[in-house]
C-alpha cells in the first residue's frame, strides 16, 4: 500500500519535471526581444525564470525524495507480498522416453539352394 502510493508520487515528480523543464525558454531567447520579438511578460518584467526555477527545484526534490523512499522500501522487503515473489519455479518437463521399437522376428538363415546333380 505504502510502496504503491510512493510510486504515484515519484511517476508524478517525473511527469511533472519533464513538463516543466519542457516549458522553460532557452538561454537564447532574450535575445529576440532586443530585435523587437515580444518580450515574456507572462510572469512579470523579469519574465518566468526565478519562478519555473523555483517549480524546476522543487520537482527535483521531490523526484529525489521518492526515488531514495523506493529504494529503502525495497532494500526492507516490504515487497515480499508482490505477486512476482510468490511465482512458483516452471515446472520442467521430463523428457519423454523413446517408443518402444517393435519385435522384429529374426530372419532365418538362407540354406543354399539346392544344387541340381
């Protein structure tokens, strides 16, 4: 139960981190505000970036926190009521024994024919 609701939060820092860091702006683009483009004013004069930082850091700490719960969780064994550690081992089969072969009935001898005198 413990370990399903770490693994809904760490799938959502991950989501989350990649939807973020998607939506941030590159170093580069202030530079099409100096030729006219528009400016980001979105977030205020200084634009976004302190606050998708600030969100940026956040999710990261988030993501680290989960990822190092998962891995004590699993170090403790709180796993052993998975299902995949109650599989039992695949049964091997035997080999199955070759067909009897059937009795052949021993060939008699030949006897020379006999020779006409």
């Amino acid at each position: 139960m413990i370990t399903t609701l770490i693994v809904l939060f760490h799938v959502l820092a991950c989501v989350a981190l990649v939807v973020i860091v998607l939506l941030q702006s590159g170093k580069g683009a202030e530079m099409w505000a100096a030729f006219g483009g528009a400016s980001q004013t979105l977030f205020g004069g200084s634009g976004g970036s302190s606050f998708m930082s600030k969100l940026t850091t956040g999710a990261a700490v988030v993501f680290m926190i989960t990822c190092m719960l998962l891995s004590m969780t699993s170090k403790r064994g709180i796993h052993e009521g998975s299902s995949l550690m109650n599989v039992s081992p695949p049964v091997t089969q035997q080999k199955a024994k070759p067909a009897a072969q059937p009795q052949v009935p021993a060939a008699r001898p030949v006897s020379p024919a006999p020779s006409a005198k």
